[in-house]
C-alpha cells in the first residue's frame, strides 16, 4: 500500500523513514536501502549514519563500487565528515583494495593515515596493498612500522600486532630474508 501512496504523492521524509523501516523489518534490504536514497538525496546532512552502514552492507555483500559510491558521498558533506573522517577513508580505501582499484585504494588510506597517524588497520591494508603491487619493502616497512606502533599498547593492539607480525614473518619467509625472520619470529 506505501507503494501506490508513493505513486500518487511525494512522501515527507518521515513517511519515507518509516516505508524504510517496514522495508529492513521484512528483510528487504534492497527496498531498504532504495527508500533512504530518496531521503539522502532529500536532506543528506540528516543521513550521515545512514550513508556508512548503507557502504557497510555493500561492502559485506562485496559490492566494492556500490560501497565505495556511498562512503564517498559521506565524504562529500561537512557534517558527515566531522563524524569519523578518517574511518570514512579506511572504509573507501578497502572497498576500493577489495574491488581491486589499487591506486585508488592507496589515496583513501593514505587519507586514513594523514587523519589519524595512529591508525593501525589502515595501515596494516596499506602493506598489504604494497605486497599486491610487488612493492615488497615498502610493504615490510610498513608492517614494522605497525609493530612499533602497536607494541606501545599490546594489550590494546593485540589483534592488529598478531596480523602485522603474521603477515610480515610470511613475507620474508617468501623472500628468503630469514635473518630478519629469525629476529621478528622471536620478538613475536
């Protein structure tokens, strides 16, 4: 019935917040996520949430592009940026590193990085982005550069520490650098 009230008049974005939440209660989420595209093209400021985890169920349903496209539009408003900024980045630059657009992957996590230089997991994708472009030291640097980071806080950064050290140790395992492998694999 919300459909034929649609065809006859334009919903308030009240009207159109409700459709959409009938929709997400049924499990339709692509009905869903149609119904708050017209509430974001409306009034996008008031969508800011909205936007990301729209990106978040693209991304997870690994429409990388789709993703990309709507944690850019969040990018794309004042409001929306002064949120979370440089999660926003991340969150391009792995759509884009999943969708396997490379360079546009480095940018948003370099973007990440810039906002936050603390910012473990983006730079722990940004090595990996490295060993996918066979830039193998810039990639080993990196994943150093996250274990010094992380080792301030072990506790706190337990689970990017393991990752970094993991990727790294396989890295120079396949490079035959086991001088360096000896010693990490120890302080791991």
């Amino acid at each position: 019935e919300f459909e034929n009230i649609r065809k006859s008049k334009e919903l308030t974005l009240r009207d159109v917040r409700i459709l959409a939440s009938c929709y997400l209660k049924t499990g339709d989420t692509t009905s869903w996520i149609k119904n708050y595209d017209i509430a974001i093209e409306r009034e996008p400021e008031q969508f800011c949430k909205v936007m990301k985890l729209i990106g978040q169920i693209h991304l997870k349903n690994k429409n990388y592009i789709e993703a990309a496209k709507y944690f850019k539009k969040k990018l794309s408003y004042k409001a929306c940026i002064e949120e979370d900024e440089g999660k926003t980045n991340y969150f391009v630059g792995l759509s884009y590193l999943f969708g396997e657009q490379l360079d546009s992957a480095k940018i948003y996590f370099n973007n990440a990085i810039e906002i936050d230089p603390n910012d473990l997991s983006s730079k722990i994708y940004i090595a990996d982005l490295y060993a996918k472009s066979e830039e193998i030291d810039s990639s080993i640097t990196k994943f150093k550069e996250v274990i010094q980071l992380a080792s301030k806080d072990p506790v706190k950064n337990d689970r990017d520490l393991k990752t970094a050290f993991s990727k790294l140790c396989g890295m120079l395992l396949k490079e035959k650098k086991l001088t360096d492998l000896i010693n990490f694999g120890k302080q791991w």
